[in-house]
C-alpha cells in the first residue's frame, strides 16, 4: 500500500459495480485502490487479494471497505436458499469483524431495497419501513444488515458505517431485466402494456458514484441510506428511450387491461409466457425515497438526471 493516499478496499473489485466505482475514484480520488476477489481481473486497482488471503490484509492501513461481493437475485429461482446466506450473509459477516477490529475508518455495505420489502406500500419506500422481504436474496441482504447492527455498527466512536439500499443499478456493462427489455425493443417487438403507467426508481452508476465518493469524503452519519436517482421512471418512457437509442419509433400497444389480464390468468393456466405473477412483475409501483442521502451529502440534487442516466446506460448497450 502507498503511504499518503487513501487506502480503499472494494470487494466483489470485478464486478460490474465495482468496475465501475474503481475507474470513477481513480480519477476523483487520491488513493490506492485494492481489490479482493475470487480471480483477478482488468481494472485499475493497485493490489489484487484473494478471498483465501482476506485475514492477511493490512487492515490497519485501509481506509474505506466497499463491500459489493455478494450473490445477486437468480430470477429463475434455482439457486439453493443456503447459498445466498452462505455468501450474501457470510461474507459480510467475515469483512465487517475484520473491519471492526482494525483502525478503519468508513465500511460501505451493499445491501438492496429487497432487503427491506418486494412490494412498496404508500408512495415511496423510506429507510424506516419495517421490513419483511420475502426471497431467500432479500432475506439473506436483511440477515446481514442485521449483523452489522447487532454488533454495534452504527455505534463506533471514531468509524462510519454505512448500510446502502440501492435501486436497480445501471451503467456501462450493466447485466440483467434491463438488457432483456433492450432486446425486445431492438428486435422491434411491440410492448403490449402500453396501458400499464407504473412507476421504477433506478439508480444511474454515475450518481452512485458520487454518492460513494461523498461518503467518504464529507462527515455523514452512520446509518441504512437508501440511494436512487431522483425520479422513477415508467415503463412506457423506459421503451421510448431505448427506441430513441436505437435510433427506432417506440411500438407501444395500449392493449386494455382487463384483456391483458384475462391473458395473464389463462397463463397461469397453461403456462404461457405471461402470467399473474409476471405481469405484476411488470406492472408494479417501486419507487425508493432517496431524500435522506441527499440531505446527509447535502445535496437538492443528484448531479445527473435520471431520464440522463437511463439513456446514457441504453446507448453504451449499442456500443457493445
């Protein structure tokens, strides 16, 4: 490690998340960015760590632990319960007792809106909902929340810990719901719930990352922060600007509700590719409230619009 500059730890350092925020505060930042993996990878990371070698790092020397490594929600449901505790809970539970013994001094957790509900009740999610998530990836996200809580990670004297509850995140190399929407649009296939207005935050990799950097750059609380872009966007606006992208006219079909509903029960049936259970999928409300970190960063607004940032993340898909 190099002495005079930040020392920053980002597990999970490969990623696409991680990819993303090591490149941002390599340019922001002075510091010394060490990644810890299961492999090595392309990046701009000084050092490179071994899930096997974790105990040996100089945790004295590090500064801010950014721990993204986890095991992201399998939307085909084949993944077994256990794994996602065994890495999602587990991990964090080996990182923060070797953060919390060390003079590090700011640890960043990853956790997901998932941890705290599916389904948003009210307008928007806020930090104090009670939480009841219902999947093995929510529960296993809340079962490490709780751990950090439990042993004193908001009560440090001289460290900041910090809980965060992202929105879907997009950016360059995004992987997920997202890409399969692009396909549908860039195969000029009609989106057929063109009668369906609903609402989705997101969270832009770009204000992701100058919420890392503020972090831990300003004097902030320890605490469960929810980070989102500024406003939700619908699903209709979605496909208009992956067209926009492509350079196409959006196909937007307002079928009428109950027919596609109808559709949607006589799937459950005879298992057709849109049923209930999807359909509510696609059609439900998720608005996050990110007005606590914005008022801990001090900030009116995130730096980069969210109508921006979709259609940022959309035009690298072209690229790619």
């Amino acid at each position: 490690m190099k002495e005079n500059k930040l020392n920053i730890l980002i597990t999970g350092a490969y990623g696409f998340v991680g990819s993303n925020i090591s490149a941002f505060l390599k340019k922001s930042v002075d510091c010394n960015l060490i990644a810890l993996d299961i492999n090595q990878g392309n990046g701009v990371y000084d050092e490179f760590v071994h899930w096997n070698d974790v105990e040996g790092i100089c945790w004295d020397e590090i500064d801010t632990v950014i721990h993204l490594a986890g095991m992201a929600h399998d939307t085909k449901n084949t993944t077994d319960e256990s794994k996602y505790f065994e890495i999602n809970t587990g991990l964090t539970k080996r990182v923060f007792d070797l953060f919390s013994k060390s003079k590090a001094k700011h640890f960043i957790f990853f956790s997901s809106v998932k941890a705290a509900t599916d389904k948003v009740i009210g307008n928007a999610l806020r930090e104090d909902v009670v939480c009841n998530p219902k999947t093995p990836y929510g529960r296993s996200k809340r079962a490490a929340e709780e751990y950090i809580i439990t042993n004193g990670g908001f009560d440090f004297k001289e460290k900041s810990v910090f809980i965060l509850r992202p929105a879907m995140i997009h950016g360059k190399g995004n992987k997920g719901n997202l890409n399969l929407l692009y396909k549908v649009v860039c195969k000029g296939i009609p989106w057929p719930l063109g009668k369906f207005d609903n609402l989705r935050s997101f969270m832009g990799v770009d204000n992701l990352c100058f919420i890392i950097k503020s972090l831990i750059e300003k004097d902030i609380a320890s605490g469960i922060y929810n980070v989102a872009d500024d406003k939700p966007l619908s699903t209709n606006l979605l496909i208009m600007l992956i067209a926009k992208s492509l350079g196409k006219k959006p196909v937007i079909w307002g079928i009428s509700k109950g027919l596609i509903k109808c559709v949607a029960r006589i799937g459950d049936i005879i298992h057709l590719p849109l049923n209930s259970e999807r359909l509510m999928k696609l059609t439900e409300n998720f608005v996050v409230d990110n007005s606590k970190i914005k008022n801990a960063i001090s900030v009116e607004n995130l730096p980069t619009s969210a109508e921006k940032g979709m259609f940022k993340t959309l035009l690298s898909f072209k690229n790619l």
